[in-house]
C-alpha cells in the first residue's frame, strides 16, 4: 500500500480519544528514559498491521530507517521505538491499568 494513503487512512482514525485510556497503562512516576508517546505506539502497531508486517522485529527495522514512515506513525525520523518497546507496550495493553506493586 502507498505510504499517502497510509498516512490519509491513519489520519482519519482519531487516536487522541484513546489517549487517556493508554496513559492510564504507564506510571504516573516513572524512573528511567521518558517513553514513547502510547498514542504513537498505538498508531505504529496500526500501521504495521495495514502494512502486514507479521514480524515486530521486522516492522520495528523498517520503522528505524524509513523517515516516512516513522513521521506516519507520529515519531520522529531516527528516534523510534526499538522491538522491545512493542512488545512492552502490548503486555501493557494486556495487563490494563497500571497499578504499583502492592509487595510487602
């Protein structure tokens, strides 16, 4: 498919009214490096599936060295999620909202 009418298909999904709902899958104090945007995460693992990549790994390479289709996704040219960080970002969308660790 044509990354233009990628982008036109993606573009018409309104994705921002997902974004609370995703927010609520991150800390509210997280440590570490500042994570990727969820509604860009969403939206790159919508693309990959218009795309029919079957292979994160595969479709996370692509994403890294095609600018255009990192901008598609809402990411900026060479800053773009690595395998790991889909993978990560799907275990949240099945574990649902964040809760902390209640160890005692």
């Amino acid at each position: 498919m044509h990354a233009l009418c990628v982008a036109r298909a993606l573009m018409r999904i309104e994705l921002e009214k997902c974004r609370e709902e995703l927010e609520k899958l991150y800390s509210p104090n997280p440590r570490g490096r500042k994570s990727y945007d969820p509604v860009c995460m969403l939206r790159a693992m919508l693309l990959m599936v218009i795309l029919k990549y079957s292979k994160i790994t595969e479709f996370a390479k692509k994403l890294a060295k095609k600018p255009r289709l990192a901008q598609i996704a809402g990411f900026e040219p060479y800053q773009t999620p690595a395998t790991s960080t889909f993978y990560l970002f799907i275990d949240r969308l099945e574990d649902g909202e964040y809760k902390k660790n209640q160890t005692n």
